[in-house]
C-alpha cells in the first residue's frame, strides 16, 4: 500500500496537488478527505471521483498533515490499495436510530468480510457514540475493530457533516469496511489527562444526559466546582468550554477512566448533555487542565504499540478531540509532531467532537477528549 497526503485553503490548490501526485505508479483507489465546513465538498468529491478514487470524507474542527494545523482549509490522504481489499459505506439515519444504522454497518461488514474492521465517522452533535459502537457490535456479532472520529463543523455546532461521492448527511455514518487478513489495523486511544477532586456519584442520568451529580444539578455543581464567574445566561458554547478544559473521568474498576465531555447544557433542568454515556450510579471525578506530562503520556503510548508488534507503517490516521486543542493552544502541534516521528509515515488527522477506538487495556469503544491514532500496513 502506497500513501500521499496533501492539503489545500481551495479547492484549486487541491486540484493541483492532486495532479502532482498522480502517475509514476502511484494510482489512488482510495481517499480520506477531512474538509472545513465552508468548503465545496461536492466539488472535491466530483474531482476525485473523476480519477476513479473512492471517498471518505467528514467535516472537522482544524484538519492537518503534518504539525502545521490548518483551520477552515481541506486535508487528503491517498491511498493505492487494491479496491477487493475494502469498501465504502453510507448511511443517511432519516428516522431511525445512530444505533439502527450501526447495526446495519456491522452486518454489511460481515457479510463482506470474513475479518473486517471498521473506520467510521458520524455526524451528530446529540448522539450517544457509545450507541453507534454497540449498534456495530451487535450487528457484527462480536466485538470487532473499530477506529474513527465524530464530525466537527469549525465549532459552529450546527451541522456536522459526513460524505462520499453523491451522498451527505448531518444525521449520518460513513465507513471504511477493512479486510483485515489483508490490511493490518491497529492503534491507540490515549488521553493523559489527570484526575482531580474526590470522586463523586452520578445520582441521576439517562443515556448521555447528566441531570444531578451528589444530588446537585449536575451544570450548577460543574460552575461551582471549578470556581466560574458566570452570567446568567450560559450558552451552549460555554458548556462545550468547559468540557474541553475541566472533562469528567469515568472510573471503572476493570479499565482505565474513560473521558466525557459535556457537549450542551440545558438551562432548564440544569442538566449536561455529554457526548457519551454517563450510567446513573458512574463514579466521576474531574481532570487537571493539561500540561507537557499529557502529551508524553500519549507518545509513550504510540511508541509501545509501536515497539510491540506494529514497527511499520503504510498510513497513519489521528482523530484528536476539539477538546485538547482548544486546551492544548500551541501544544497540540508538538503532540501532532511528536506522534508523527513514532512511525515516520503518511500522515493524516482532523480534531473532532469524539473519537472511536481502544485504549490499552479497554476494548473498541466511544472516548471523549482523547487522541485516537490509527495505523495502516498491508500484510505481505
């Protein structure tokens, strides 16, 4: 499997750079497309669909290949791997459920694949990710692999989307269905954020809502805990603020904390609406802002995974939370760069609004400001 990554501010510039890397036995058949919202999408699809490559594409909050973060441009990995070796799936929810049409992506998968693993992005800014891994596994049977990223759409939270050739949805999923006797995918789901505080009781939730946490409302408790000096009106931006500097860790006694942040607030009931599950009875603790501790946490990360099977790489995916560099400032570039040297490769990466993948001791699961790095190599 060959790879090339290339950027753009146009789609002019990407028109160009395309051409620049096509020919000299580099052919394309596949294209991961990581594009600000104000983009023509249509456009950059119609021009790779015209080279024959075939798409997946999502909206993001900051696309990059290399630490140069881009804000508002396009970002394009292409991929010369033999099209019998995946597939590229689309689903448009309309009035079904994130799970339904999960569980449709997990039967397609094994119905193609006797092995296959699963790319994924998802739109949504209200969605239980934990319900699309479910909605997989249940339709797989099993506990399949599974890697990937929620949409961003510049932080207007309005209408994150998810594509392919002649098809868009904000209420969507799209798919990269591998054959994993052919392509070797592995990776890691890493945070490094400490926990702060004692730990305390979700008294009170359905689903992904937050409604008390100690018998408090969960957003009134969340402004008293960390100190804030707010209006009284506190918009869904204010939330989205505090989940990226201050998110709550979910204790579990058989796996490491997995990360929530509180996408929206309610003003109303005085609930948080987190972008994953938070089970009535959860444990949760607050984080420490971040400093340089984090970002080794997460190359030591990449470099024992590195070490213990995976030396090479053809390809590598990162699908990094909005959260962490809104948190990160100019941090995030010395992550991004950092990572990049583990494995010296074709590089590609979009902050998100939640990310899919495994940490080291948990399983394929929905993760919250936590960097997801994704390694492809084809099997000899």
């Amino acid at each position: 499997m060959q790879a090339k990554s290339i950027k753009g501010k146009s789609t002019e510039e990407i028109q160009s750079a395309l051409q620049q890397c096509l020919g000299n036995d580099f052919k394309p058949t596949l294209a991961i497309v990581f594009i600000s919202i104000k983009q023509d999408r249509e456009a950059i699809c119609e021009m790779l669909h015209k080279e024959d490559i075939r798409i997946f594409g999502s909206t993001t909050a900051g696309e990059f290949i290399s630490p140069e973060i881009s804000e508002g441009g396009i970002a394009i990995m292409l991929l010369d791997v033999n099209p019998a070796y995946f597939e590229i799936a689309f689903m448009d929810t309309g009035n079904s459920s994130a799970y339904e049409a999960a569980k449709q992506f997990g039967e397609e998968g094994k119905n193609i694949f006797k092995n296959p693993a699963f790319i994924i992005s998802s739109g949504w800014l209200q969605t239980d990710g934990e319900q699309i891994v479910k909605g997989i596994e249940d339709g797989f049977g099993g506990e399949p692999t599974v890697f990937g990223g929620m949409a961003g759409d510049d932080l207007t939270l309005r209408e994150p989307v998810v594509f392919t050739y002649s098809k868009s949805s904000t209420r969507g999923l799209v798919a990269i269905i591998i054959d994993q006797d052919k392509i070797d995918i592995t990776g890691i789901a890493t945070c490094g954020w400490k926990p702060i505080g004692i730990t305390k009781t979700v008294t009170r939730s359905e689903g992904n809502v937050v409604y008390t946490i100690d018998d408090q409302p969960a957003l009134d408790l969340v402004v008293k805990y960390l100190g804030l000096n707010l209006d009284n009106e506190i918009g869904g931006k204010m939330v989205v603020s505090l989940g990226a500097y201050y998110p709550l860790q979910l204790e579990r006694e058989d796996a490491p904390p997995v990360m929530r942040s509180a996408m929206l607030g309610n003003k109303e009931d005085r609930s948080l609406i987190c972008a994953g599950t938070v089970p009535q009875g959860a444990k949760v603790r607050f984080s420490l802002p971040p400093d340089f501790d984090v970002i080794d946490t997460v190359v030591n990360e990449c470099t024992d995974l590195k070490d213990d099977a995976h030396k090479n790489a053809d390809a590598v995916i990162m699908f990094s939370c909005i959260s962490r560099y809104l948190s990160f400032g100019v941090m995030t570039s010395e992550e991004i760069e950092r990572v990049m040297k583990v494995w010296n490769a074709p590089f590609i990466g979009f902050f998100c609004y939640g990310e899919f993948g495994k940490s080291r001791r948990g399983k394929h699961e929905f993760h919250n400001n936590t960097c997801c790095v994704v390694v492809l190599r084809e099997k000899k």
